[in-house]
C-alpha cells in the first residue's frame, strides 16, 4: 500500500511539473504553392526551398 502510493504521488508530481513547462507550438501556415517531391530540391541558409541545379555546382580539384 506504502508502495502504490508514493508512486501516485511521483505520478502526480511529474505531471504537474511537466504543465508549468509545457508550450505548444503551432506550425507553419501552408503556403499555397506546394513543391513538388519527385524534383531535386534543398533549402537554402534561410530555410527557403529552392530548386536543386547540377550545373550549378561548383567542384574545386586540385
């Protein structure tokens, strides 16, 4: 009975904590245009997709 008890009351602790804690964040509007997944594509620094071109990229031998 000691045991089941003090595990309600660890039970009921975490879950009280975790609610002062807890932020939900919304996501990200939906843009209306939508990219197409069968295209080669990557983000840029900013985040933004953009358009993967192989005749862009630059290879330095030395």
């Amino acid at each position: 009975m000691q045991f089941s008890a003090i595990a309600v009351f660890a039970l009921f602790a975490g879950v009280m904590a975790a609610n002062e804690g807890f932020v939900v964040v919304k996501r990200q509007a939906v843009e209306r245009r939508q990219i197409d997944v069968s295209a080669p594509a990557m983000s840029d620094a900013n985040g933004n997709v953009v358009a993967f071109d192989s005749t862009k990229v630059v290879i330095k031998r030395d």
